[in-house]
C-alpha cells in the first residue's frame, strides 16, 4: 500500500508476520534525471541560466536565435533513486521480501540467535538468519540488524557479536545496530 507520494518521495507500507498488527516500511527516491553536461551546453554558446534546468528536466528549448535543442541530448542516463526499509517485529515473511527488493539498506529485526529459532516461530520474530535471509532473496545492497533480545550480552554465551557473525555467514554486508547509530545510503 502507499502511504505517501509526492514528486520526490514514495513510501508503501506491507503487512509482516506477528502476533498484533505490524508493518514494514519502504521509503524510495523516485529517480533522479541523468547528470547535465554543462560543457557540452556551454561549448553550443547555450546561456546558463532557467534553460539550463529545463534541458536537464529533458524538455525541448528554443533559444532566442532559433535554435532548439533536446534536453535528453544533454543529460546522461536517470539516477536510481535510494530506498531505505524498515521492517520490525515479524518472523520470515515474503512479504518483507516483497518490500525490500533492491533496497539500498534493509534495517530489519533480528530478536533471536539462530539457536532459539523455535523460540523465534512462537514469540512471531526473527532470528538473525531469518533477517539475513530477507536481505539475501530481496537483492538488498546493505543489512543492519537491529531490536536484539537483552538475552544476549557480553555476559551471556551468545552475544551481540556472535549474532552479528551469524547473519554475515548469509548476508556477509551486515551491520549491527547500536544506540544514535547513522548509516549512509549508497
């Protein structure tokens, strides 16, 4: 479902997997036009200016003297737009695949180890593979695991680390969330 949309931005929502109602996220960038060649616009005497933005919009201009020329001869080929998914308190769902295909970052839970996947199945959240698995079918470019059980301390025999390395065996480009943690969308 799409939730908002404007010229800039789409943002859907789908429905995961959970004991209560609960929703993934997608925010994408629409696509951008191709990177403008001033210097070719420069080198056919075009003045800068508003003509400048509306042949890299890809419109037709017609210059005072005459001339007309085509925006797209101007512009090099559109920018994918990035996208950014946050998907939360579900157990594996091809609906979070759905929503994340070729995202740039999935930020997705990842509650429990993959030793307590059975735990996982009943309490209706992930495990690292799992979270792992959602960003290896989805062709997602960046993971970041995040909403970890307090079960998993340094005290403890598995730790947040050990989590980490579980999920990078299947989705090697993996981070671990961390409090105020800011990450690039590349």
């Amino acid at each position: 479902k799409i939730l908002f949309e404007d010229e800039k931005l789409k943002v859907h929502c789908a429905s995961l997997k959970h004991r209560l109602p609960a929703y993934g996220y997608r925010v994408s960038e629409k696509d951008k036009p191709g990177v403008f060649n001033i210097k070719k616009a420069a080198d056919l005497n075009i003045p800068p200016g508003p003509i400048y933005s509306e042949l890299q919009a890809g419109k037709k201009v017609e210059l005072k003297d005459g001339r007309s020329f085509n925006g797209q001869e101007f512009c090099g080929p559109p920018r994918k737009g990035k996208s950014f998914v946050y998907c939360t308190d579900t157990v594996f769902s091809e609906s979070a695949v759905r929503l994340s295909k070729n995202a740039d970052v999935l930020v997705h839970e990842s509650t429990f180890s993959k030793e307590d996947e059975k735990m996982a199945y009943e309490k209706l959240h992930s495990t690292t593979i799992m979270a792992a698995k959602t960003a290896l079918l989805s062709n997602t470019k960046k993971l970041i695991i995040t909403h970890i059980s307090p079960r998993y301390t340094s005290k403890n025999t598995i730790t947040p680390s050990d989590l980490l390395k579980e999920a990078q065996k299947v989705f090697p480009n993996t981070q671990l969330a961390k409090d105020f943690l800011t990450a690039e969308i590349k």
